[in-house]
C-alpha cells in the first residue's frame, strides 16, 4: 500500500447504487422551457423588429423597466439591448427635432 492511500474498497458498496434521475418521471426544469417568440425571446424578437417598427423597442424597455425579466431572467438581456435601442432612437429623433426647429 503506497504512502497517502486507506483500505482497499473494491468490495465496498457493492449491490448498493442509488437511482439518481429516474427518466420516467421527468420533470423539466422552469428554464428547460423555450423561450417565446421562436426560441429568442421576446427582447431578442423585439429588439430585431424594431429596426423595422422602432415602437417594439418602447414596449420591450417598458416592459424592462416592470422587471418583466423575473419571470424569467433569460430576457433580461435582450430587454436592456431594447431598452438601449429605444434611448438611442429618442436621442436621434431629438436631434432631428431640434435641427429642424431652429
């Protein structure tokens, strides 16, 4: 017996195994879900969409902003990527307000 190691355990547990995860009865997880909107989510989908109707960016950062993410903390991130989105277009839309007027 080398330096460090105990009993021998060849023997030990044997006949004892304990089922982990039985696959009959299957619970899928609350995350084991897919996500809304074609698997990306609904800030993901709003953020891509709102290229093309910048509204969709002002409901995904209301939504952002009544913590619609606990629900599922999956969207958080394409919730704040709306959110930035629809700053981003308030400031241009300001800007050309702006110019416009003076």
């Amino acid at each position: 017996m080398f330096k460090g190691q105990g009993k021998e355990i060849t023997g030990y547990g044997k006949d004892k195994y304990t089922i982990i995860k039985d696959l009959e009865d299957y619970q899928p997880g609350i995350y084991d879900k897919p996500l809304p909107c074609f698997g990306c989510g609904l800030g993901w989908f709003s953020f891509l969409v709102g290229f093309l109707c910048p509204v969709m960016w002002y409901y995904a950062a209301f939504l952002y902003m009544g913590s619609y993410y606990r629900k599922d903390p999956r969207e958080r991130a394409g919730l704040a990527a709306s959110a930035i989105a629809a700053l981003g277009c308030s400031v241009v839309i300001l800007i050309i307000v702006l110019i416009r007027l003076f």
